[in-house]
C-alpha cells in the first residue's frame, strides 16, 4: 500500500475502528433512562448507552423515548446529556476540546459532579507520564482557558487504548478564574489553601490536615456554601 493510500485510509479506519468498539460496548450495557439537551435548548426524552469512561467524552449513543431511533451525538449536536443509574444522575456536558497542535477545537463532554461557583468535573484521559506537569502545554492532559468564552479549552480525549480503564481525575471550573484547576497537579494541601484563600475557615482546615486529596468533593461543596453566603441580600 503506497504512504498515499495509507494516508487517505488511515482516519477512516480510525473512525470505522471507533465506531465498532463502541458498538460492541454497548451491546453489552443496557440502556439507562435519560434525556439529551440540544444545543437549540429542547429536551428529548429516551435512554442512553453507558459506554467506557474516555468515550462518553467524546460521543453518546441515544435511544428516543419512542424506542425506534438510535442515534450517535457529539458536543457540536448536544450541550448536555443525563441519565440514571441507581440512585444516581450522572451529567456530561459539552465543552470545546483544543486539539495538540491546533488552534481551533473539537467539542466534547466531561462529567459534571457539584454545581456552583466552583465547578467540579471528572476528566478521563490515559496519563502519558508518572508525574503531571501544568506549566507545560505539551503535557497531554494540560488543560488552558479559551480568552473571551465562557468555557476553557482542554486537550483532546485520546481515541486509542479501548478497552482500558482511562486515568480519572478532578478538575475544577471557575468562570472568574483564568484557567481550570487540574487537581491531580496539586501539592495537597498547599495549593488547596492557594486556591480557596478567599474562605479563611476552609483555609484553616485544611492547613490543619483535617482533609485529604480524596475529599476535594467535600471541600467544593463547603466552598459553594460558603460563597453563597457572601451575596448580597438583596
């Protein structure tokens, strides 16, 4: 096969490869009960596919409520989708994704965890080394703000290693901050105090220990009660 032809072949193999790993995945998983929200705001009400971690980032497989449609959406198509497992809601929302050498990006999703001033996500990705490294772009799971959105960009989910278990971490979105916390990044608790200096009782928790990486939840939901009482009555 000549370097042309297997230029030409290569992403279409990709994509048949994709879209045939994500079938057999589903085949598997039974659809939970959920909805979608297009990016024009209206609701559809059907099941969702639960598909690997790293996938869900990047497309939902979606049965309509009529049960005779399936349909295969991305973040250009949805701006969010939710279903229900258990006792639990489980919500991904689209964000933009910065492609590696690339200025204009994909859109994706990431699973939402705690609403509110601080936003807390789960973001999956297959770590390419031991130790993260925030100060430098080409670290794989680096992740920046887009200048002038309402939402940063992140570096793309990789699309091999089906079949894998991803890395998953948190990342914390504020809309007044100049780019997202990645908190695997973190020297706990010392950048947990840095970044939530501005509530002193939650700063003196934690420089006494009382948390631990594993309760960044609990501490994003005390900052939100905490920020909330700093508004205005009106």
């Amino acid at each position: 096969m000549s370097h042309t032809l297997r230029q030409r072949c290569g992403p279409v193999l990709l994509i048949c490869f994709l879209s045939l790993s994500i079938s057999a995945f589903s085949q598997k998983k039974k659809p939970l009960p959920g909805y979608v929200v297009t990016t024009g705001g209206d609701t559809l009400l059907g099941a969702i596919y639960p598909t690997d971690p790293l996938l869900q980032q990047i497309q939902v497989e979606f049965l309509t409520v009529q049960g005779n449609q399936r349909l295969t959406l991305d973040g250009y198509q949805l701006a969010s989708y939710t279903y229900f497992k258990d006792q639990d809601t489980i919500r991904y929302i689209s964000f933009p994704f910065l492609q590696n050498g690339s200025t204009k990006p994909n859109r994706g999703f990431l699973q939402q965890l705690i609403t509110g001033e601080a936003q807390l996500y789960y973001y999956s990705a297959h770590d390419t080394g031991p130790t993260p490294m925030p100060n430098n772009p080409n670290v794989y799971f680096y992740i920046v703000p887009q200048k002038n959105s309402n939402y940063p960009l992140f570096t793309a989910p990789r699309r091999r290693g089906l079949g894998r278990n991803p890395a998953r971490s948190f990342v914390i979105y504020r809309e007044n901050q100049d780019r997202l916390a990645h908190t695997n990044a973190w020297k706990f608790p010392k950048d947990a105090v840095t970044y939530f200096s501005e509530c002193p009782e939650l700063v003196a928790d934690l420089k006494s220990r009382r948390y631990r990486y594993r309760d960044i939840p609990q501490i994003v939901r005390r900052y939100n009660a905490w920020f909330q009482t700093q508004k205005p009555t009106p």
